[in-house]
C-alpha cells in the first residue's frame, strides 16, 4: 500500500464515518478495499465472496441468509463471516442495544445456516477449498461509546460475547492511522 494511497482512504475513510451512510455504501467501500476486512481479525483472510448466501444451496444462490462477506482463514481455509451494521451506540443505554443484539442473533444465525448447508454449498458451487471448522463471527457496528460508564458496559458485554467478535468502525478507522504511522516511520 502506497502511503499516499492509504491516507487518501482514511481521509475518506473518516468522511463517511461522519454521514449517516446506509449499509450498502460500507460494503462497497470495503469491496473496493478488501485488506480493511484483514485489519478486523487476527489472523490472515481472504474474501471468498461478498453477499454470500450462507443458508442456500450455492453462495451466489438466492437465500433468505445473506452475509455481508464470506472470508477464509488463508492458511487454514476455515471460514468467517463478516457482517456490517451501520448503527451507533446510543446515548444514555448502557445495556446493549436492540441493533447490537440483533446484528449478533443474525450473524449466529448466518453461521447455523452455513454449518447447517456447508456440504451442499461446496458441491454446487464447486468451491472446495473452505472450511467450517469453527466459523467465526465478526460484527462491524456503530462507533465506541463516549463516557466511562458506557466504555465499561460495551466492553464487558464485547468482551464476553465468544462467539461473535464485535468491533467499531471507529476501531478499523484508528488500525488504518496506526498502519499510517507506522508505515511513514
């Protein structure tokens, strides 16, 4: 990534935080910019494919499960899905929010689905070479909570929700600043 290149992406990166853009402008953002996806997990993934029917026959099928992006572990082909929700945490709640324990239900339920239909979606999509080993979850939604209170209650409940990883799109915004800072030093 050229350092030029990669400010002009937080530069917009930072513009779109702060619009009230609908989900489908994250996802093409995120197409056009695939490796952000990587920043989100700790290990190497590569997109297998974005608007993944994960409870259908094929991936590109018609389904009523649809995730956001299907990713792959790169080295060990296991699979994850990755799945966007453009709500901010709401002033004043420090349970969580019906955005954020609803984005949870339906990424579980996305992974159920594609457990449920992992052998028929290989065979029809001749696609062989992924894994549903231990499908793993990851929510992007909203932005960190202001407030001591709120930080400590977004934590408590994050940090203890095991099987989704749920991060903010104010976190990937500061992993692509520290990459700036890192790569200019």
């Amino acid at each position: 990534i050229e350092l030029v290149t990669l400010e002009a992406l937080i530069t917009r990166y930072e513009e779109m935080l702060g619009e009230n853009l609908v989900e489908g402008r994250w996802q093409d953002f995120f197409n056009e910019n695939p490796f952000i996806l990587n920043m989100a997990f700790g290990y190497p993934v590569i997109k297998v494919r974005d608007q993944a029917s994960v409870g259908g026959r094929k991936l590109s099928g018609d389904g009523e499960k649809i995730t956001d992006f299907l990713v792959k572990n790169s080295l060990t082909n296991n699979t994850a899905i990755f799945e966007i929700n453009k709500t901010t945490f709401r002033d004043g709640v420090y349970t969580p929010s019906a955005d954020l324990s609803g984005s949870i239900n339906q990424a579980l339920d996305q992974k159920y689905q594609f457990q449920k239909q992992i052998a028929q979606i290989k065979d029809n999509t001749r696609l062989y070479d992924i894994e549903s080993y231990a499908v793993h979850c990851c929510l992007v939604i909203g932005k960190a909570p202001d407030g001591d209170d709120r930080k400590k209650s977004f934590e408590l409940f994050r940090r203890n929700s095991k099987d989704v990883e749920i991060v903010t799109f104010d976190e990937l915004l500061e992993k692509l600043k520290q990459l700036s800072a890192f790569l200019r030093a």
